[in-house]
C-alpha cells in the first residue's frame, strides 16, 4: 500500500511539474518570436539609414541589432533545453507567415 500511495504521489508531483513546463516554453516562444520581429524591424531601420547615409545613427542601430541576434540565440537555446526542436527558425517561420497573411488581407 506504501508504495503504490508513493508512486501515486510521485507521478503527480511529476505532472504537475510538466504542466508548469508547458506553460513556461509557451511564454518563451512568444517571447522569442517577439525578438525576431524587433530584430527585423530594427534591421530595417539600420539599412534604411545607411542608404540615406545616417551612418552614425546606423551604426548605434546596429550595435541594437547585434543585441537582439545574442538575445534571439540565448532565448533559443533555453528552448532547445527545454526540448523544443528549432525554436529560432519555427519562429522565424511564423513572422514571415504572419507577414504574408496580413499582407493578403491588404
């Protein structure tokens, strides 16, 4: 009786730990694609800059760009230990989709 009544509380212990999991990893994608969309906007601006010759304006963007890239790379190695598969591309995936759907709408 001991040890199914042990067992029964380490398999809930367990469950209740995974479930925590769960919610964790979802939050930390959103967070991550939340990055990647930042990270483009703000290379957008950079190239832009650079084109209108605002060199010293792109290069304080660039440095900001550089942080997001080390940002997104941390965020997506949390991930990958978390046991998602490719979290940096899937995520990249789904700006791009967002992107072209609301583009469609248009």
């Amino acid at each position: 009786m001991k040890k199914i009544v042990s067992l029964l509380i380490t398999g809930l212990v367990l469950c209740a730990g995974a479930m925590a999991q769960s919610k964790d990893v979802k939050q930390d994608k959103k967070e991550l694609k939340n990055s990647v969309k930042d990270k483009k906007e703000d290379k957008k601006e950079t190239r832009k800059d650079l084109g209108h010759l605002r060199i010293k304006s792109a290069m304080q963007k660039n440095r900001e760009v550089g942080r997001h890239r080390r940002s997104i790379h941390k965020q997506g190695e949390h991930l990958e230990n978390h046991g998602v598969k490719h979290p940096v591309a899937s995520a990249k995936h789904q700006v791009h989709e967002e992107k072209e759907a609301k583009k469609d709408k248009d």
